[in-house]
C-alpha cells in the first residue's frame, strides 16, 4: 500500500478547507495547529517534517479540539517535551488517549500499522508503553461502539473508502461529507 502525503492532504484538504477553513500542512521539526489570522484566511494544522503517521495524528487532535479551541493556538493546550517526571508523563498520557485512539481508528481505515506514542524518551519517569496502548485501543473500541466526533467519522470514512474500497480522491472525498452532514455512525 502506498501512502502519500499528496493523498491525506487532498482527504483533509477536500473535506474540510471549504467547510470548517482548515488546511493540513507539512511543517518542520514539530507539529503545531495554527488558526486563522491575518496571514492566513485558513486555520492549519501542521505536521512534522513530513511523516504521514504525524499528519494522522495532527488530524486526530483537530477531529477531537472544540469550536473554542480551534480558534486558540495549538488548541490553548500545553505541551512538555521529552523530559517528563512521573506527574508530567501521567497528564501528558491521560489527554493523549483519545487522539491516539483516533490516530488508531485512522490508521485501521487507511490500511497502516499503529504505533502508540509516549513521547518521552529523555525523562525520568518509568513509562508501561503495553498498558497505555491497552487504554488507547480501549478507547478507540468506546468510540466504535458509541461514534465518533462528526469530523473524525468523516475523515475515517473518506480515508476508507480510498484505502480500503479503491474510490477516486474526489469519490473517497464526497463520501466523508456524506458523513458530515449526518449523524455519525459507527461503521
């Protein structure tokens, strides 16, 4: 399976850069959601240096971020970098469980492998990588059994049927609007 960057661009791009005026962008050394200002008549979220699994990821903290959020810059939220203590690594983990189980759910549909992320490779803290993915793929059945956020299912669905079913970028692209503008469903 081949996964281009062009691909998930024009997925994200087709489905949300007319409706919501969000844009996904490939950035540099680390990723960042940007909204509008005036530089730009677009929000964007941006990707690290170019890997698909961080556009994936980028886009799961988009699908997840509120009206209010999405007007603040990396959604008003903090970020510690690699370094945590025990405290840190435990509040970074808590808010990273949902993304990542979107993250998950996306990379199901577009046929990729997964890989959990705890993110703190120069810390102190002692991290159980095997009972934080337990909690992501839990969530990640939550969701499937209860629905995903509107955008989530959208982007899952247009990701599906491009990866999965074969569709064009503008099939895969007109149904995840389907998705939008009904109730989600868990497919």
């Amino acid at each position: 399976m081949n996964h281009r960057l062009e691909d998930v661009i024009a997925l994200f791009d087709g489905l949300f850069q007319s409706s919501y005026r969000t844009r996904l962008v490939r950035g540099g050394d680390e990723p960042l959601y940007l909204p509008a200002d005036d530089g730009s008549p677009f929000h964007r979220v941006i990707f690290a240096r170019g890997f698909y699994a961080s556009a994936l990821h980028e886009i799961s903290h988009w699908c997840i971020a509120g009206e209010r959020r999405r007007q603040l810059e990396d959604y008003g939220y903090w970020y510690l970098p690699d370094g945590r203590d025990t405290a840190e690594q435990r509040d970074f983990e808590a808010v990273e469980v949902a993304p990542q189980a979107l993250e998950l759910l996306f990379c199901r549909a577009s046929q990729r492998r997964f890989h959990v992320s705890v993110d703190n490779l120069g810390g102190e803290a002692e991290v159980d990588r095997e009972a934080f993915q337990a909690r992501v793929t839990a969530r990640a059945e939550r969701f499937e059994r209860e629905g995903l956020p509107r955008r989530a299912e959208a982007f899952r669905y247009a990701l599906r049927c491009f990866y999965r079913e074969g569709a064009s970028l503008e099939a895969a692209v007109e149904a995840g609007r389907g998705r939008l503008v009904t109730p989600a469903v868990p497919a």
